[in-house]
C-alpha cells in the first residue's frame, strides 16, 4: 500500500465506477477490507472505498432474493428476509464466518469476487442457482455466479467492475437446503470439505438437487453426479448412500493422503442431509 | 460525521490528512498511506486499543466504527476519514470507569488486562441492543475477542454482572 496516492469515497454506484474506470489512476475497491485490506500491492495508487454505497439492501424482489454485494455477513445473519428463504440457510453459512468482529466487516461481494477455496458463499450460492450482477461504466449485466469464475466475465471484480448484487431463485415451498462446513473448530476458516446441499422434495420425492462443493478447488464446483442419483429417490438413509459424492470428488486434484477422510466425511454429511429431508 | 457525497483525498508529502469522529469530538490525523487505523489511533495517543495478532484473529484492537465493533487493524486508516470512532478512552476512565469496567474487575474477569478494552467495545454493543442477553447470545457478541489468561467463564459472569447493573441504573432513572 506504500504507492497508494489517493482514496475515493463514492456515495454512488456511477461516481465508484467512474473512478474503476479511470485505469491510468491505478484503482482498487475495497468493501469491508477483511480479506484484501492487509494485501494491497504496490501497483495500487487509488483506493475507491466501496463502503458509502447505497448497495447493501436485502429484499424479496419479483426475480427471488436479491441481496447488495455490501451486505455484511452480519446483516445477512440477522436479516429476518433472508431468515424465511430456504429455511434460512444463507444465514447459517454466514454465521459460520470466523467472529462477530469480522461478520460486522465482511460483506457478501467481497467474499464471492476472487476465488478463494475456504470462503463460505461461493458454494452455497452455486448450490442455489444464484445469478449476479456485475457492472462497469455504461454496462449492468445478470449472469450465474460461476461466471465470475470460469474466465468468461473478461475483467477482474475490484479492479475492472463491481458486483452489485445476488439475485437467489425465488425459493419453492419444498425446496430443503443445509450447510456444512466441516472444519477444525467452529472459527476456522479453513475447512476439510465445504457442502452446500438443495433438494426439491414433492410429495416425498426428491425433484431435483444441487449440491455445491467449496474447499477441494479455488473455485466451487456442483456434484452432478450425485445430485443425479438422488433424483427421484424417496429421502432417507438408502438414498443417502447410494448418492455418496464419491463419483463427483473422483474427478478432484485431492491430496491423496486426506481423499478417503474427505470421501467418508463427504458422504456422511450428504447421507445426513439426504436423511433430514425425509 | 458520516458523509454522504462522493469525496476523494489525495496524499501531499506522503500522508494522507484524515477527518473523523473520535469519542464524540471532531479529530484529525496525518497517516501514511500503509498505516491502518489502530496504528494512526496508537500512534496518535490512543493506546488502549491494543494490538494483538495484526491479523484480524484476536479482537484486542476492537473499536466502535460507525456504530459496529469493527477490528481496528483491519481498517487502512485513510479509509477512516469521515467516520465514527469510539475506543475504550471514551467508554470510561479509571476514575470513573463504565458500569461494564465495575463488572469485569467484581467478577474477576480480568488477568493481564490485554484483551479486555476489546472485550469491553464489544460487552458495551451487546449490551446497548440486547438488554438482557442470554449467555448463548453474550459468547456469539464475544467471540472474536480472544484471551489468553481467564479461560472466559468470568468475563461471561462480568457481562451478566453489567447487564443487571445497567438494567439497574435505567430502571432507576
Ligand atoms: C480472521 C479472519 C477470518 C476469516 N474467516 C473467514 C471464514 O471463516 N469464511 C470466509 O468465507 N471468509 C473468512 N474470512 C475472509 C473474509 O472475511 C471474507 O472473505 C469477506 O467476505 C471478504 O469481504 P470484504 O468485504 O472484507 O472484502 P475486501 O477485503 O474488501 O475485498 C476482497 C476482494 O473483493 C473485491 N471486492 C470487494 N467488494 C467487491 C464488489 N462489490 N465488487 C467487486 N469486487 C469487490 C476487492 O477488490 C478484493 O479484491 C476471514 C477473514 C479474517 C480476517
Ligand atoms: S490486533 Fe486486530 S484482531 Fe488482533
Ligand atoms: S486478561 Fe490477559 S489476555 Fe485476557
């Protein structure tokens, strides 16, 4: 940060953009700082402060659940919109963060915008078929969360654009989600295995699943294959371990000396899951 | 202090010159462009926040900002400007020391001291928005804030303690 030579506060989206925008200045967002405010290199010479941006309300709109890329993980905790949705399980994956003094800080935009294995949102939102929007001067644009993952975005979020905003699927009343992040204790942010889990269940049959892998790749990835064979199943134990995850973790770069731990303990936490929905 | 328009600050000689609200009263302070908050609040003469890990982790440098406990040693501190900042010296003094203080000296809550003018930012936050909380809610609102020394069970007890004495003191205003 020893280059640094200015810092913008913009108190809108366009003045923020604006100020991304002017490349020759050598800019950097920074939101609430807890994951890149310790990390800002020496080819940043401004900081555009994102925290005076009107972009941190949650509310149900006509699309689902859409949620400001600057809602802090706190404010997502607590938020009695996002308690209702999915049986409220963006508000356990947040409360999973580290501490109050950093879920007071962290915000949702920040946790999503570079791939990072251990963050706890890139999962649950790939599990809940979650679209964001991403915006530079003059552009908006919705698109699914993997998106800012695969390479097909073209910009940097921070550097290039913002994220605005998360738009969740409107949630049906059979829809069953959980998230567990399987760690040493309860404050790492380090885990073994991440699992975000979404079933459908219709008249005591699963519709469909989504089942969002964090922690084994910087990048989340779904399990199509075991949400596949839960698919039409009755829930309960059979179906729990007939899915088992396996076949979608095959295909991972794990450490071979931790890969049957996290095979066993991936399949135990879909099982239960599976179980719960019956 | 808050401000709501779109301001920038440039740095003359090197240093940044930030505006804020410091424990009510209006302060300013020149900071370097890698300085963040609890160095520039240390190094401007605000030393009961403490510096712990620098990481983030121990919650020794906890503060009020802009109306949340927020980890001063995450804060670049130009970023700082136009806020709202309350450290332990505003909370109280030791002459007259905060209802929460009393608490954590009659319970036995604290050992070397280090990491209780955090404990104390977030005690104080808890205790404004939940009067009475359960102890479930008090180890959540404490949970960043790490000690080496009591192993928690007093400092738990102290925040019970203050939550009565200041129930106390409302009801009998
Ligand atoms: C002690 C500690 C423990 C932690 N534990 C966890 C944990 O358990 N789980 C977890 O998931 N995370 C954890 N984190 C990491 C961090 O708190 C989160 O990832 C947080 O969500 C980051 O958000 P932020 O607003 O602080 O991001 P910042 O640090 O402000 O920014 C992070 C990156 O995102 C970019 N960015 C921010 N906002 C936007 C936006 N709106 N649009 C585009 N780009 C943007 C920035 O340019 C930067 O590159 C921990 C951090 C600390 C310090
Ligand atoms: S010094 Fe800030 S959290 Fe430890
Ligand atoms: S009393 Fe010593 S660290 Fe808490």
């Amino acid at each position: 940060m020893n280059n640094l030579r200015k810092c913008v506060f913009p108190d809108n989206l366009n003045a923020a953009l604006t100020a991304l925008g002017d490349r020759k200045s050598l800019p950097f967002a920074l939101a609430g700082g807890t994951l890149s405010g310790k990390n800002i290199g020496p080819e940043t010479v401004t900081l555009v402060d994102l925290k005076r941006l009107p972009l941190a309300a949650i509310k149900t709109t006509a699309a689902g659940l859409s949620i400001g890329a600057l809602a802090t993980f706190d404010e997502i905790e607590n938020s009695r919109v996002v308690k209702g949705w999915a049986g409220g399980v963006l508000c356990a994956a947040a409360a999973k963060c580290s501490s109050q003094l950093v879920r007071n800080m962290a915000t949702i935009g920040g946790n999503i915008a570079r791939p990072n294995a251990f963050n706890v949102f890139p999962p649950l939102l790939l599990a809940l078929d979650a679209k964001v929007t991403v915006a530079w001067k003059g552009v908006a644009k919705t698109f699914p969360l993997a998106g800012l993952y695969d390479g097909t975005l073209k910009k940097i979020p921070g550097r290039d654009c913002l994220i605005t905003g998360i738009i969740l699927p409107a949630a049906s009343k059979g829809l069953k989600c959980a998230f567990e992040k399987f760690a040493r204790t309860e404050s790492s942010w380090e885990s073994y295995i991440t699992l975000a889990m979404c079933a459908e269940v219709k008249k005591g049959v699963i519709k469909s699943a989504r089942i969002g892998i964090g922690a084994l790749s910087a990048v989340p990835v779904l399990a199509p294959k075991a949400a596949a064979a839960l698919t039409g199943e009755t829930p309960g134990e059979a179906a729990g371990k007939a899915a088992a995850l396996a076949g979608d973790l095959a295909g991972m770069r794990i450490s071979p000396k931790s890969v049957e731990f996290k095979k066993e303990v991936a399949a135990a936490l879909l099982r239960r899951f599976v179980v719960s929905l019956a | 202090m808050k401000k709501n328009k779109t301001e920038s600050l440039t740095a003359e000689k090197g240093l940044f010159t930030i505006a804020l609200t410091l424990n009510g009263r209006p302060a300013e302070f020149r900071v370097k462009p890698n300085e963040f908050l609890l160095d520039a609040l240390r190094a401007h003469g605000w030393k009961g926040t403490k510096k712990g890990c620098d990481t983030g982790d121990c919650g020794s440098c906890a503060v009020m900002f802009n109306g949340k406990p927020e980890l001063a040693c995450m804060i670049p501190a130009v970023t700082a400007h136009g806020s709202v900042v309350g450290t332990i010296e505003g909370v109280g003094t030791v002459d007259r020391p905060h209802p929460i203080q009393e608490a954590f000296v009659e319970a036995g809550g604290v050992q070397c001291g280090f990491c209780i003018p955090g404990m104390v930012i977030s005690a104080k936050h808890l205790l404004e928005n939940v009067p009475d909380p359960s102890e479930a809610e008090i180890k959540k609102a404490l949970d960043g804030n790490l000690c080496r020394c009591t192993g928690y069970v007093k400092q738990i007890e102290a925040v019970k303690i203050a939550s009565k004495k200041l129930r106390t003191r409302r009801a009998s205003k």
